[in-house]
C-alpha cells in the first residue's frame, strides 16, 4: 500500500439560507435552480419570495423536483 504524501483537498459546499414564512434551512448552492423552479410552482420570481410559503407548501413542491434533480425515485 502507497502512503498518500500530498494532502487531502476537501471542497466545502456552500450554503445558501432559504426563508420561509413559518421555517428556514440551507440548501447547497447547487439546489438554486431547483429552489427557483419551487419559486416559480408558486407563481413566484425569487428566493426572498417565498417569505410567503409555508414549510408544508414549500415541501411538497421541492421534495419531487430535488429527487428528479439528483435522479431519485
């Protein structure tokens, strides 16, 4: 076995904060699109928009797109 001599690079994600009307949480910056995608279910044209969706709504919509995204079932 090799002994690795260079050190491992670990790229950090960069996290995006998403409000909500009644909750907020992060998502990783690569879920933009998806977040605006949401955005727009709701007849929304940006992230700070949905200050007006609930946690529940919010969810229900984004859960099945980020699947599709990542190619879940």
């Amino acid at each position: 076995m090799e002994m690795q001599t260079e050190p491992i690079v670990i790229k950090e994600d960069i996290m995006i904060p998403i409000l909500l009307l009644d909750d907020s949480f992060e998502v990783n910056e690569e879920l933009i699109p998806v977040i605006l995608q949401t955005a727009a279910y709701f007849g929304l044209s940006s992230v700070e928009d949905l200050r007006k969706v609930t946690e529940q709504d919010f969810f229900t919509v984004f859960t099945p797109m980020m699947n599709d995204h990542y190619g879940l079932k």
